[in-house]
C-alpha cells in the first residue's frame, strides 16, 4: 500500500505560479508513472500531466506549455509546477500513482485562481 501526502496548494492570482508536491511513502515500492488529476465543482475529475519511471511526460491539451510535473527519484516525490495560471484553473488536484500496478491517489489539495 502506497501512502501519498500532498501539498502546496493555495489561492493565487490570475497569471501567477503555484508549485504541488506529492510524496510516496510505503513498503516496496516500484513506481512505474506519477501524476496529477484535477476534478473542479460540478465537473468529472480529469487528467492534467503525469511522468514515467523513465522521464516520460504527457499532457492535457488545456495545461501544455504552461505546467511542468517532474519527478524526484530517490525522494519517490511528484512535483507540478503551475504558471500562468488561470481561473478555469481552479479546482481540487489530486496525485495519482502506480506502484506494482496499484494505483493509489492523494487526499487532494485546492487551488484557486482568482480573476
């Protein structure tokens, strides 16, 4: 069983830059993908970026170029580092990872971006 602790969430302005981290805690872990999903009220939780064991990276079409998630290795942390952030922004981001094809998600942190 994979623990996640999450953090870094907060209440930003238009334009500015939060940064998510997410750590992994747990007996024999062998993470294949870390990565971060959004769910904002009234909507489905959707993707936002994830990172391989390999440094692979994806993703969504709405965050590209303006988010980075990277990944530190031997801390088994999950970073998400948001800029020029938006209102639309603004919803609850959540961790998800896979360990030995379990995948475990976070308590969730709120970010909101006002106008």
């Amino acid at each position: 069983q994979v623990q996640l602790v999450e953090s870094g969430g907060g209440l930003v302005q238009a334009g500015g830059s939060l940064r998510l981290s997410c750590a992994a805690s747990g007996s024999r872990i062998s993470i294949s993908s870390m990565g971060w999903y959004r769910q904002a009220p009234g909507k489905q939780r959707e993707f936002v970026a994830v990172i391989t064991s390999g440094g692979s990276t994806n993703y969504a079409g709405s965050v590209k170029g303006r988010f980075t998630v990277s990944r530190d290795h031997a801390q088994n942390t999950v970073y998400l580092q948001m800029n020029s952030l938006k209102p639309e922004d603004t919803a609850v981001y959540y961790c998800n990872v896979i360990s030995n094809y379990v995948e475990s998600w976070g308590q969730g942190t709120q970010v909101t971006v006002s106008s």
